[in-house]
C-alpha cells in the first residue's frame, strides 16, 4: 500500500485555515491560524512530522471548537441553506415542494412564498451575522465586483421584464404570435433568465453566506443581495405561469407585476446595505 505523502509546511497551515475559519468565528479563527503559524514554522520542529505532533488539521480545528456555538452556526446555516434551497426548486419547477402546515398559500399567491423565505433570511442572517460575525479594514477583495455582476444582471432581466409586460409588446403577442401558435423569443429568452439566473443567485447566496462566516461579515451583501434576486424571479416565474399572455394586456400585467417587484426588490437593497454597515 502506497504510503501518504506528509503535508508541507505550507499545506497544513492551508488545511487547518479552512477548517478553523468555519468552526470558529472570524475573530477567535484569526488567533488561532496566527498561533500555529508560529508553531507550524518553528525552526526545530520537523516538518515530516506536523501531524504526529500537532494531530490532522481538521482534527487540531476541532480540538479549539467551542461545540455549542459551533451547533447553534450549524443550525442558523441549515435553515439559511434550507431556504435558498427551496428559491431554487420553486424558480426551476414552478411548483411548490411542500405545503406547510396544510396552509393554503393560493390566498396570497404562490409566488410570495418566495418573499416570505427572502425576509426570514434576511431577518436571521442579519441578526447573527451583526451579533457574532466580524468586520476588519476595508470592503473585502472582490465584494464590490460580485454585488455589482448580481446587480446588473438581474436589472438587466427586470428591464427585459418591462418590455415583455408592457401594453404594445402583449398586444403584438395577442394578434400576431398567439394566432400562429408562436411563442415570441423575448419571452423564451425571459423564461430562461429567470430560471437559470434564478439558479445562479441562490449559489450566489450560498457563497456569500460561507465567505461572510469564514472571512468577513460583509460578504453578506452578496447573500442579502442574490437572495433578492432569486426572489423576485420566484415572484415572477409564478406570476407568468398564472396569467394568460393572451389576456395579460387587459389584465394589466406590468403595472401587477412593477407594484410588487418594486417594493420588494427595496427591501432586499436595504438588507444589503445593513450587511455592509
């Protein structure tokens, strides 16, 4: 049996670093890497020898792991992770997974369901991440280029969107498309941004939520953000689904849609901007 290669220097530092940024916060794990840095490249120690003596790096993590917090982190992400994984099944199937508590969400529309994952996702984040994440200097490298690919994109879907609903779009579609049995390419091009896009923005969020535990809080602009996004296309998707096109026009379509997008892409951008306070 071919034996393992020992971890360098440089690789147990890499391995332990991850680890201890996930089961610590930002601040204790920072201590923690800088301590076993000095012990990592102590002169006199052997390097083939790191894991005899420190132990496996996730296991020399798990030794500092206050295992109560460490659960309660746990449990805040599984349910942050719940939630986005339920914007990705709704945005993709259009139909719901569950129906809780026998509760009929036909009152309100199927597509506020969405809204509601969206604020109890940003409620709870915010509220631990203010409690017991960590900030330190500047805006951290490549937050800015992330919210701003998130933002673009999804204001790009929004103003196809605009164009779709409006009157004279719905009005070509009614008397020209719909008598040819054609389905018009800015609306196949709609569908596919908002499902696919919507698939983006919830890893997006994922991503966010694992860099704003390991790194810096503020990474959870990027969480608050891309939930927003992937929001308004669950919103969206549902609503296109349960209106006719061919009627959409005297429904009033844009004006139903833009009453609501509206307000609730307002709330996402003031959660985004709490996480970067």
């Amino acid at each position: 049996m071919k034996q393992q290669k020992p971890l360098t220097r440089e690789q147990y530092l890499k391995k332990f670093s991850r680890a201890v940024r996930w089961r610590l916060p930002a601040q204790e794990s920072e201590e923690a890497i800088s301590d076993y840095r000095e012990l990592i490249f102590q002169e006199e120690r052997d390097p083939e020898r790191l894991v005899e003596e420190l132990g496996e790096p996730v296991q020399a993590a798990h030794l500092l792991t206050d295992v109560k917090t460490y659960r309660r982190w746990l449990k805040i992400f599984a349910v942050l992770a719940f939630g986005l994984f339920l914007q990705i099944r709704w945005v993709w199937t259009a139909w719901p997974a569950v129906r809780f508590w026998g509760w009929d969400w036909g009152v309100f529309g199927e597509g506020w369901r969405g809204v509601a994952v969206m604020v109890a996702g940003l409620l709870t984040s915010l509220y631990w991440f203010r409690r017991h994440g960590q900030k330190s200097g500047g805006a951290p490298k490549g937050l800015w280029l992330s919210c701003a690919a998130v933002l673009l994109f999804a204001a790009g879907t929004m103003i196809l969107l605009w164009y779709v609903s409006s009157p004279s779009f719905l009005e070509y579609y009614r008397t020209v498309m719909e008598a040819a049995h054609r389905v018009p390419w800015q609306i196949k091009l709609l569908r596919e941004l908002m499902m696919e896009g919507g698939v983006a923005y919830t890893l997006a969020a994922l991503a966010g939520l694992v860099l704003a535990r390991c790194y810096d809080r503020r990474w959870l602009a990027l969480y608050s953000l891309a939930l927003t996004a992937a929001t308004l296309c669950v919103f969206v998707v549902f609503s296109l689904n349960s209106i006719d096109l061919t009627y959409a026009q005297a429904f009033g379509m844009q004006t139903y849609l833009f009453t609501r997008i509206i307000p609730i892409g307002a709330v996402g951008l003031v959660g985004t901007g709490v996480a970067l306070c």
